[in-house]
C-alpha cells in the first residue's frame, strides 16, 4: 500500500514530463511538415529540467 501512495505521489509530482515523452511518438506521426519543430515545442514547454536533457 505504501509503494502505492509513493508510486502515485511520483507520478502526480512528475507527471508534465511523463506526459511530454509520451507525446512524442503521436506528434511525430501526425505531424505536417518538420517533424523536428513539433518535437522541439513539446520539449520546449517543459523547460530546462533534467529531463528535457534526456530527451534533446
């Protein structure tokens, strides 16, 4: 029950970067024209976070 709490708790606090990860492989399919400048805006409103570096 405790590693529940604290596996929600960690997605709930994390969960824009989660989310912003996730939408790369639809955006990159959906996507008319550069591919590179749909990804470029999701990464971009994450920010400078740990893990926008992962991703660029």
């Amino acid at each position: 029950m405790i590693l529940a709490v604290l596996f929600l708790g960690f997605f709930i606090l994390e969960g824009f970067d989660f989310g912003a990860g996730m939408l790369m492989a639809p955006l990159g399919r959906i996507a008319k024209g550069d591919r590179e400048a749909h990804r470029r805006a999701v990464l971009n409103t994450i920010g400078r976070s740990g893990t926008a570096t992962r991703y660029g």
